[in-house]
C-alpha cells in the first residue's frame, strides 16, 4: 500500500509540511483529530511544531483519507512534540 499524506497549510497558502501515514478520527458534529508523524517540507521529522498564532489556524487536505470531507478547516495544534495530534473542522 504506498503512503498516505496530509498536507497542512497556513491561512495564506503556504504548504507547511504533512502527516505521514496518519490516524484520522472523525466525530458526529463534524470534527477531526489527525495524529501521527509530522514532516516539514523538506521530509524531515519534525521534533516539534510550534505553536504560532501568527499562521493558525490552519487547514489540512483529506481528501486521500475519506470520501466525505475533503478538507479541514480551523485546524489548531493540539499537542506539538510527535506524535503531533492536531483537530480541525470539515469542509
């Protein structure tokens, strides 16, 4: 099976890095968690993501993962050191 990525970007675009072969938990009310190894761009691990309110929130593209939601939106970090746990909002 080859690997599953989610990018993440910030609100002006800007790819920031991606989840490998994440987990994706789907709640009722339309909520995410996603949780797992996180790369920055240049495929490096990331040890940990910092918190910068100057980028959040940020969005994730699903759209590998699921056939309902495509993207998540809101996207904030929840725990930064890995695995990186973040929860977003279906778009």
């Amino acid at each position: 099976m080859a690997d599953v990525k989610i990018n993440v970007y910030t609100p002006a675009g800007k790819h920031v890095g991606y989840f490998l072969n994440p987990g994706l938990k789907s709640y009722p009310e339309g909520d995410y968690e996603i949780h797992g190894d996180f790369y920055d761009i240049d495929g490096e691990r990331v040890m940990k993501l910092e918190f910068n309110p100057q980028t959040l929130p940020y969005s994730c593209d699903i759209s590998s993962l699921t056939a309902g939601h495509k993207k998540l939106t809101s996207c904030y970090v929840q725990r930064g050191r890995q695995p990186v746990l973040m929860s977003g909002r279906g778009a």
